[in-house]
C-alpha cells in the first residue's frame, strides 16, 4: 500500500474519532437526571418587591373633563296671552297664539328689544326681578307697575313720578314705546268699547227712570194737596170727612220707587266708574318678559314660526361663559368653593376659573333651565389631594357617585368660540412644601393600633421604620420617618 492511501485512511478514522466525541458531549449537556430536570422547573424563592425612596416636589390635583356653557340659564316662557286687537277676548287677550315671528338662536337681547311676535303683536324684554303674570293697565298698581315705570324711565319714555299706579303717564309711555318699536300698544279692544258702551246706557236708562219716578211724585204730591184743602173747605163749611187712605198709599209707593230709582243710578254709576278706571291702553301679560339681568342671549329656541306659544319657547343665559364638570364624590369632597381652576381647551389654549358652585347648588343652575345642556363629559382619571384639605362641604353616601361642579370664568374672552366644547379641568387642592421624601401608596402598612409604617430592606433584611403620612398625589404619598431612619434611595417594600 502506497503512503498516501495510509495517510487517507488515518485521517478518516481521526474524523470519526472527533465526531463520535462531539456527539457523545452534545448528549452529554442535554440528557439530565429527573433530579436536575425537577430542580430546572422549580420556581426561585420568592422575595420581596422593593421600590426606591424618592426626593421630589409633591402637587396633589383633581382632573376632570368639562363642558364650556353659557352661564344663567333659564327658561323662556311667556307669562299669558298677547293682545289681538279685534278678536281679543273681552280682557283685551286672543285665545288663539300663534307665533309669527320666532326668536332666533345666538341673539343678543337688550332692554326695550322684541324677542319674537304673535299674533302679530310684539314680546319685548325688560329688566326688572318681578316676573310678569297679569296684564298691567290703568287702574293696577303694586310692585309690578313701579318695575314698568322704572324700566320705561331708563328707556326714556317716562318722565314723571314712579308711583307704582298706572295712570294717564304711564299709558303715554307706553304707547311711545310701542311706536318707536313700530307697534301700536294694545288699545281697548271691541268688546271693551262695547261693555263701556252698555254700561253708559245702563247708566242713561237709570237717569231716565229716576226723572220719571220724581215727575211721578210731583204729580202725586200736588193732587194729595189738591184734596186735603177740599177736605180743609168742607170742614170750614160744617161738614164731617174722613181722611183719603188711597193717597196715604200712593204717597208711600212714589217713595219707594223714588229711593229705588236711585239705588239703580248709583250703582250703575259705580259699575261705570270701576270700569273706566281700567280703560285704555294696557300691556297684556304675554307682551312683556322681565329679565333679572340684562343683556340676554337666547341660547336655544324650541319653536319656530306657526307653532303656538304655550309652554317653552327656548332657554335664555348670560353673555358670560362658565364650565360644567362632573367629578367622583371622593375627589369631591376635597374640593371647595373659591378654588382656583386651570381650563385648557383641546388645541392647548389655556384659561383660569374658579369653582363657584359644588353639587345640587352646581345642578341647580342646569335643572332649572329648559332645554338645557347640562350634561358634561365624565371625569377622567383623578389623583387625590391630601384628606386633611378643607372640605367643599359635599358628602355623598356612596364615595363614586358622580357630584356636579360648575366653574366660573372671569375672563370670558379667554374661552371666546368655545362653547359647548371639551376642556379639561386641573384643580390644585395641595403643594408639597419643597422636595419631600415619597414613596409608593403600595408602601404604607397601618396597624391595628393606627400606627403607620413602612418596610425597608438593607442588606437583605427587613426592619419597620414608622412613618407620618402627608401629601398623597399620582399614586404617591408624603412620608415623614418618626422612629428609625428612611433616606432617599432606600429600598421600601410595595409587595411580595
């Protein structure tokens, strides 16, 4: 055998060699005993899950989701019946309302303005705190009148006296003031003319009867004369007479219907006389709305033209604009009255507020409005402040039941084109005084005795290091080291 073919045959032999051994050890590592393979699937002994003590500033917020409204919201609804000229009832009001010109949504409403038309007739604002419920005209007085004279005053319609009674002034006044508004002010209608009318007849005939019932008597009166100096003659002559019983009785019937006849003229008199203390011009209850607050913006308007005007007709607020949130009773009760709000819309822009109002005072502001919006988004996530904070007043049985809370702008303009848009609500109930040591709310252990701790962890063994607690924000809380010490960087236990 040739050299080279010896050589070939030890260097496939020494490549066996190798890869048997390399196959052996590759075996090797994979096969194991049960014993090893059990401790390989053995979970490692449990230990304790520690987190850092922190040095930071602490601010504690409650954070919302808000709605941006109009402020004042209320009801707009007209206290009666307009005025329809002929085919008025005999109180000078028409049964049938039908709008002819409704009130538009977004406009400004001011003093002496007509917010919409029925009938044809005009519904002006005034400012005044006495709500209109009755048709004002010559003869009423009371609260009510000196609200109208005042107003008619500051339009510059009235010069004379506030009295509260409505005279001959006042009916002037307010005839100017329809006219500069392009309206007629509402008149006696044709069944006023027509009861004045009657009741002047009324009075006409009673005159008549009483005249006929004196020339009665008159003549009564001289025949009774006429007889008795007959009787007075024949008793001069010598001759006895008795005295005339008819006469006695005529005489006794003429008085009777004398005095009736003019019972009849006084009273008819009088019927007259209470009537035309009311007769004129007048301002039917539907034609007039007082506002506490002027100006006005009509905000939403629930009718249009030809619909009748019963019930609502819209919501009116003020020109000023305020948020409307709703936060869970436990955040609640951290807040109060007079806080300062930070309002930042969805593009970034931010604004600065106030809560003005928390709970059923917040809600009242929505209920009582018809048509409303009062609704706002639900509240988002929230970080408690620290429960030693003033309380807003607001408990609730349940700590999740949402509470309502308003936030006034005192700024407006910074809101300007947001309404009814989302912002969110930041509510500062706390501030650290400084970096503070903090730890995770997980942390803090309470004894049955009411003493706090946490756990610290050095050198692998546990010790308790009794704490104070502080402010508690974002999931972390304000510690103070009572016995023992807590440095920043120490490891605290939050779990096993």
């Amino acid at each position: 055998m040739s050299r080279f073919s010896s050589r070939k045959h030890l260097g496939a032999l020494v490549g066996a060699v190798v890869l048997v051994g390399a196959g052996g050890w590759i075996a090797g590592t994979q096969v194991r005993s049960p014993a090893d393979a059990a401790a390989a699937h053995t979970a490692p002994k449990a230990g304790p899950v520690t987190v850092a003590v922190q040095r930071q500033s602490l601010t504690a917020t409650v954070v919302a989701s808000g709605s941006v409204e109009f402020a004042s919201p209320r009801p707009l609804a007209l206290a009666g019946a307009v005025g329809t000229g002929a085919s008025a009832t005999a109180g000078g009001e028409g049964a049938e309302q039908r709008i002819t010109k409704a009130p538009v949504a977004g406009t400004k409403v001011k003093e002496g303005d007509v917010l919409m038309a029925v009938n044809g007739r005009p519904v002006l604002a005034l400012s005044g705190t006495v709500p209109m419920y009755r048709a004002l005209g010559p003869g009423a007085s009371g609260d009510d009148v000196k609200q109208l004279q005042k107003a008619l005053h500051r339009l510059g319609f009235l010069s004379g006296s506030i009295s509260g009674n409505y005279g001959q002034g006042t009916a002037a006044a307010v005839t100017s003031w329809y006219s500069s508004k392009g309206y007629e002010a509402q008149k006696p209608s044709a069944d006023d003319q027509q009861q004045l009318g009657q009741l002047q007849q009324a009075v006409s005939a009673a005159q008549q009867t009483l005249l006929t019932t004196n020339s009665a008597s008159s003549s009564g009166g001289g025949e009774t004369e006429t007889g008795t100096a007959a009787g007075t003659d024949a008793g001069a002559s010598g001759s006895t007479s008795s005295p005339n019983p008819q006469s006695s009785t005529d005489a006794q019937i003429h008085q009777l219907q004398l005095e009736s006849a003019r019972k009849a003229l006084n009273l008819a008199n009088a019927a007259l006389s209470t009537f035309q203390a009311s007769y004129g011009t007048k301002v039917p209850a539907g034609e007039v709305v007082f506002f506490p607050k002027l100006p006005v913006r009509l905000n939403k308007v629930t009718v249009k033209t030809g619909d009748t005007a019963s019930g609502p007709i819209g919501t009116v607020t003020s020109s000023d604009l305020e948020v409307q949130a709703v936060v869970p009773g436990a955040d609640a009760e951290l807040l109060r009255k007079g806080m300062a709000v930070e309002l930042t819309t969805t593009a970034g822009k931010k604004a600065a507020g106030t809560v003005s109002a928390l709970g059923a005072d917040a809600a009242s502001s929505t209920t009582t409005a018809t048509g409303s919006d009062g609704d706002s988004e639900g509240s988002t996530g929230t970080t408690t402040g620290d429960t030693g904070s003033e309380s807003a007043g607001t408990s609730a049985t349940d700590s999740s039941a949402p509470v309502q809370l308003r936030i006034s702008v005192p700024n407006s303009g910074e809101l300007a084109d947001e309404a009814e848009a989302a912002v969110k609500v930041t509510i500062k109930i706390g501030a650290s005084d400084g970096k503070v040591l903090v730890v995770p709310l997980a942390a803090i252990r309470t004894s049955s005795d009411g003493n706090v701790r946490v756990q610290v962890e050095r050198g692998g063994r546990l010790s308790d290091v009794h704490v104070t607690v502080g402010l508690s924000a974002a999931g972390l809380v304000e510690v103070k080291p009572t016995s023992g010490t807590l440095e920043q960087g120490d490891k605290v236990v939050v779990g096993e």
